[in-house]
C-alpha cells in the first residue's frame, strides 16, 4: 500500500472534528534542508504506507508536517496536568502536532504525531523545536519497549531539518514522527473538567472509550467503567516497567495515556544496581519519581482522572466521591496481581507453585540490600535455572542470604525457556545511548543504528555483543533532562 493513494484518504481528522475545545489547528514550521535520519520500514508496512514514498520530498515533507494531504487538520492538543505535584491548567503540544489518525493493516487507528514541529500557542515562551539528540533518544528507547513487550508509543522517523536548536550549546534539530494508539491524556480530562463544560466533559469520555475501552460502553456505569479500565491497563503497564527496572522519570498527569501506553521518553532510563531510590530527571530532588515510587505516583494520577470523571460518574457528588475512591483504591491489589504475574515469569515458576509469593517477596529484599546490575542478575538467572549457577554467583553483592535464596528457588524446578522470553539481555544502557547519541549528534548515526538492532532483539543472546551487556563503570553519573 502506498501513499500515492488519495491523499484526503490518509490521514483522518477524527480527534480535530470530535473535540475542537480541545485542539488549536496549527501548522508546522518549514524545515530548511530535512534529511531522514531514520525511517521504521516494519511500522510503516504496519500503517499502510510506503517506506519507498517516505524517503521522497512529497513523504519526508508528511513526516516534518510541511506537506499535509487534503482533508487533514494538524493540531496543537490541549492539556492541563500535574508536573511534579503542581497543577498547571493549560499545558498542550508545545513543541507538537497532532497530524491526524491512520488506519493501520489491522483496522486499528493509530495517532501520527510530530515532536519538534515548531511553536504553538501552548510553547509557553519555548522555541517549539527539538534537537536530533533527544529524538534520537525516543526513537531508540520507544523502539526498545516496544520489543521488550510494553505497551509503548513507537517511533516512526526523525528527520533532521537543517536547523540549529539553542539549548546549552548550538545543536542540530529534528523532527520526531511517532504513532499511538491515542494521545488522549490524564490530563486531557483534566483540562476538559477545568471548563466546567459538562457536554465536553461527556464527549470527551465518550471519544476515549469508543476508542480505547468500548466494553466500558455496556457497563451500567460506563464512566466508571472507563476509569476502571484505566486503572487495569496502568497496573499492568507499570508493572512491567517495574520488572524491566524501568525509570519513566517524569510521571505527571500529562504523561499518564488512556490508552495505558508509555509515553514520552525525555528524563527515562534503565536502573542498573537495583535501588527503589533511583532517579533520573535533574529536576527530581526529592525522587518523586523514583523507580520505587512509580506504583504509588500511577496511583495519585488515576486519582486525579477519577476527580475530572465525577460529575459524570453520579448526579449526587457525595455518592460520585463514594464510588470512585472506592475503585481507585482497588489500584494496589491490580498493580500486585499484575507485578505477582510478571515475577513468575521472570522466575519461570508456574502459578500454582507453592510458596512463590514469599519467594518473590525475599528476593526483592535481597536485591535491594545487594544492589547487583538489575538485567544482567535476572539474565544470570536463566543459567542457574539450566544448572549453571555459577554466572549469578559471580555478580557483585552476592552472599549466603542470596546463596540460599537461590537454592530455594531451584528446587522448585524452575523453567528457562519461560525466563528466557521474560528476561532480556540486552536493555538500551545508559552509557552507551549517551555514547550513541553523541556520536549522531556529530553525524556518525552508525552508533545508534547499531544499538538500534541491539535492542529491538532483547531477548536473543548474540556474539560479540557483550559490551551491551555490561553496566556503566561505578563512578559513571548519568542524568537527563526534562524537555530533552
């Protein structure tokens, strides 16, 4: 399929149409000399269109947001959100367009959206451009939880536009083409609450579970069901960051999806030495988003979403109140469930073993207080379970309490072909994205394409790979920036 096709027929304007209050058609800025830096052929065959075409001015124009196909109405989201804690009533697409919905090989819509796209009305005094690193960063990093199996937003190009970016110093600029399922946020019921436009409210709603969770449609409370179905998705999403020891870094509402996609890869990272206390974001003094504390801020989001859903939830308020807190402390027991289900895996124990939970609980403990590389540790695991215990006994922090641990463990038969599927060996490392990111930021983009095909095959152990293996050396700080 190729997007020769006709062009009205491309891109759909569904979100621009449905909800106009909460859009501000916009255009994207011109790009002196674009030039594509990466194109992802398997997600464009994906969306329907021609990897071939994309490569030409007419495509790389569509992936920058200077050639729109008829019938398409780009636009800047609105959003409001909690940043940090602090409620900020109008953010939206700053530096970003919303260039309309595809229809992918399956029938699905998906969202293709630009990153870097220029100033909107919402930039807030920024300049609304992005630099090649930082694209570069989501698109190795989105591409890389898409294979490690997290429900993720996927990147499917950056183009640089010939452009200088003011940051610290003179950079590079880009353009990033991401698709999701939906950018519809936390916050984008936050800022439709905010109107006091109860119809708005209503649609809005409505637009996120035909689109996201239509079984919530035939509930008896349907808004109810909608939250419902957020708090599952989130449980099931966070819990999987936490078993890949994954840092988002900046968990405000506006980054929270309907859909229970991640989204927006700026301060993220990978834990190495396991510590709940783990923080990314230069901005983060107080560790609010912490690796261990990402169960409980995914709480505190859904709780906001749940206050923005309350007048349609119930006509009395007290009673809204009532149901609504009463589902959103169920989050807990889904997130447990979730993560229990997960650790198994990663354990390769069947559910029905006896005395896995407990297992599971001691050896959370034992890590924290051991501190070994969180991938390599679970990798090591795999072999151990094949008889070979010697690769975990070799990591450092390893002792008796660990030792005895890891005999309990054993004897329960564990499986490796399960562990194998569950535990990668190879995750996007800190130092070595830098390393990459650096390079492309010069003009060598063989880095980046290298650990490209590193991670997107996480689970399938190569030769000659082993330095992707390895975590950073101690005294190596690493710490990124929001808006990166």
């Amino acid at each position: 399929m190729s997007t020769t096709a006709p062009p009205g027929h491309l891109l759909g304007d569904r979100y621009a149409r449905e909800l106009p209050e909460l859009a501000v058609p916009w255009q994207a800025v011109g790009v002196p000399t674009p030039a594509l830096l990466l194109l992802n052929e398997p997600l464009a065959a994906e969306l329907g269109l021609d990897p071939d075409h994309l490569r030409t001015p007419d495509g790389t124009g569509l992936l920058v947001g200077t050639t729109v196909p008829d019938g398409a109405t780009p636009v800047a989201m609105a959003y409001a959100g909690h940043q940090f804690g602090s409620y900020s009533p109008q953010l939206g697409d700053g530096r970003a367009l919303l260039l309309g919905e595809l229809t992918d090989t399956s029938g699905t819509p998906r969202d293709l959206h630009l990153k870097g796209s220029g100033r909107t009305p919402f930039a807030r005094g920024g300049d609304g451009l992005a630099a090649v690193g930082p694209m570069l960063r989501e698109y190795v990093v989105s591409e890389a939880m898409h294979a490690l199996g997290v429900p993720t937003t996927r990147s499917l190009a950056v183009v640089a536009t010939g452009a200088t970016v003011r940051r610290e110093t003179l950079l590079p600029g880009a353009v990033l083409a991401r698709v999701a399922a939906s950018h519809l946020r936390v916050g984008t019921f936050q800022y439709a609450r905010s109107t006091d436009d109860l119809e708005l409210l209503r649609r809005l709603a409505d637009h996120a579970i035909d689109r996201h969770h239509p079984h919530a449609a035939a509930a008896d409370n349907p808004y109810l069901a909608l939250l419902e179905a957020v708090l599952d998705a989130q449980a099931t999403l966070v819990a999987r960051w936490m078993h890949l020891g994954f840092v988002h870094g900046v968990m405000n509402t506006d980054n929270m999806t309907i859909s229970g996609e991640t989204i927006d890869y700026g301060p993220c990272a990978f834990m190495e030495a396991v510590d709940p206390e783990t923080v990314f974001s230069s901005i983060d003094a107080r560790g609010r988003y912490a690796y261990g504390n990402q169960p409980v801020i995914a709480q505190w989001n859904l709780a906001r979403l749940a206050e923005a859903l309350l007048p349609l939830v119930h006509s009395d308020a007290d009673e809204a109140v009532r149901l609504l807190t009463d589902l959103v402390n169920t989050f807990p027991a889904r997130y447990g469930a979730a993560w229990t289900a997960g650790m198994r895996a990663k354990l390769g124990l069947a559910e029905d073993d006896d005395g896995v939970d407990r297992l599971v609980t001691d050896l959370t403990a034992l890590l924290v207080a051991a501190r070994p590389d969180h991938t390599t540790f679970f990798r090591a695991l795999t072999s151990a379970a094949r008889g070979d215990t010697a690769p975990v006994r070799a990591l450092p922090g390893f002792d008796g309490r660990l030792g005895r641990w890891l005999e309990q463990w054993r004897a329960l038969d564990p499986d490796p072909a399960l562990m194998e599927r569950h535990n990668p060996v190879y995750i996007p490392r800190n130092h070595l994205l830098e390393e990459a990111l650096d390079a492309a930021t010069a003009g060598d983009l063989g880095p980046v394409r290298a650990l490209l095909d590193v991670v997107t095959r996480p689970y399938e152990e190569r030769p000659g790979l082993e330095r992707y293996t390895r975590p950073a050396a101690p005294e190596t700080p690493f710490v990124t920036y929001c808006g990166t």
